[in-house]
C-alpha cells in the first residue's frame, strides 16, 4: 500500500507569535501516529528552527518550501538542503507553480534542486501543474510530464521512489477553484501510468498528492479517489481547524 501524506505549505505567511499558536493547537488536535499516513508542515525557512522545537516528538514532520541547487559557496541569500536537513527537516517542496512562475525556476533548475535535496537526506516533494491557458488548449498531459521528465532523465526513474509528486493545476490555486475529484484523479492516473510504464514498481508505490484549494469540505472525496494520496495545502494550512480536518480526511 502507498504511503498517505498531508502536507501543509504555509508560503510567505507566519510569525513567531502566530506559528507557536498554530503548532501547538495542531500538535494537540493531531491525535497518535498512523502507520503509512504522515502529517508535514513546510513553513519559510526562518522558522525552521521554531518548528523543530514545537514539533520534535509530536509526529507532525517539518521541512521547507524550497532548496538551492547550490550547495556552498558566494550565493547571496540562498539556503542549501544541507542547512535545511540540520533544523531536523525531513522534507522540501521543489518545484512549486510559484517557484516557477513568480521566480523563474526552470525544469532543469528543479531538476537540480531534486538531486540536491536527496544529497542531503530530504524528501523532496516534487511539484508539476498546468496553468488555465495550458489547460484549455489541451496542453495538460505534455506540460506535466515535460516538467516530471527533467527530473527523471536527470536523476533516473528509480529516483522518484525516494520523493513524493503533487499535482498542483496552477488555475486551482489561491482561487478558490478546485478541480473536481474526477479530473484530478484523471491526471493523476496519468501520471502513474507514464511512470509505470518505465518502472512498474516505481509507478505502483509512489505517492501523489493533488494541490489545488484542498479543504476539510472536499478533502474525503478527494482522498477517495484511487490515485490520490493524499494532499499538498495552501491557504488551509494556515487554519488548524481546517488542517486538522483535512488530516482526519486521510
């Protein structure tokens, strides 16, 4: 059986003050452990401390919403995968639509933070999605797989059974438009299938997550859908209600 995930990315968003509300009513609504379900929090990396102390021993996991592809060396404000794995991070989203659009993160860029942060013992969370005017011209199936199809003629097919994928539809994001469970499930199922088709056993265990405007309203249908495991949330992280909802949805 695929491992389950939720993972909570909280974007550009947080305090110190608001992050130790938030964790700690997390860590008390989050309930035991479940074997092959994991909960994760990917909060800016300035809080990265703060979330190792809130959580360590809770089961909630953290990591971070991006990697350098450097790893040492004269770049100027970045944060290597090895400074993100010594605050105890286990995990690293690579390749999220607003990487890519906002800042200009090339697939052969997100490619590299792939192998970056396995190097240094993360795992990365690899994100693929189409924009509205991609997807209305038909365009979907060709861009995520050019997007996963970096990754993979870089580091191997078998590298993806160290990762986790997410499909985000970027049109779904922050809009408050969500694909419905169908049509991610259509996508998802895609995806697995071009996997499959060149490592059977990569395709059959690894996990992908939809991530488009995820709530605790949509998320069991969502969940349901046999080539959904689970989800990557935005806004929702940000409300432990919703989160935690979201959780018990799994």
């Amino acid at each position: 059986m695929r491992n389950r995930f939720v993972i909570g990315n909280w974007k550009l968003n947080g305090s110190l003050v608001s992050n130790g509300l938030l964790l700690n009513t997390l860590k008390t609504g989050f309930g035991p452990a479940i074997a092959g379900k994991t909960c994760v929090v990917c909060v800016p990396t300035p809080y990265l401390s703060q979330a190792q102390t809130e959580l360590i021993g809770s089961g909630i996991e953290w990591g971070s919403q991006d990697v350098s592809c450097m790893e040492i060396g004269a770049y100027t404000g970045e944060v290597s995968a090895g400074m993100v794995a010594e605050f105890g991070a286990k995990f690293a989203i690579i390749g999220h639509s607003e990487r890519r659009a906002v800042f200009g993160d090339t697939d052969a860029m997100v490619a590299s933070k792939f192998g970056s942060a396995l190097k240094s013992g993360l795992v990365p969370v690899l994100c693929v999605g189409e924009s509205l005017a991609e997807r209305e011209s038909g365009k979907t199936q060709e861009v995520i797989w050019r997007q996963l199809h970096a990754t993979i003629e870089t580091h191997g097919i078998k590298s993806l059974s160290l990762g986790v994928l997410a499909y985000e539809p970027v049109w779904a994001i922050g809009t408050g438009k969500t694909a419905t469970p169908g049509q991610a499930d259509e996508v998802h199922a895609f995806l697995r299938g071009k996997i499959r088709e060149l490592n059977l056993e990569v395709g059959e265990n690894l996990s992908i997550l939809y991530g488009g405007s995820v709530k605790k309203s949509n998320a069991v249908e969502l969940f349901a859908k046999p080539d959904i495991d689970g989800g990557l949330i935005g806004g929702a992280s940000l409300v432990a209600e919703e989160f935690l909802g979201i959780w018990n949805a799994l």
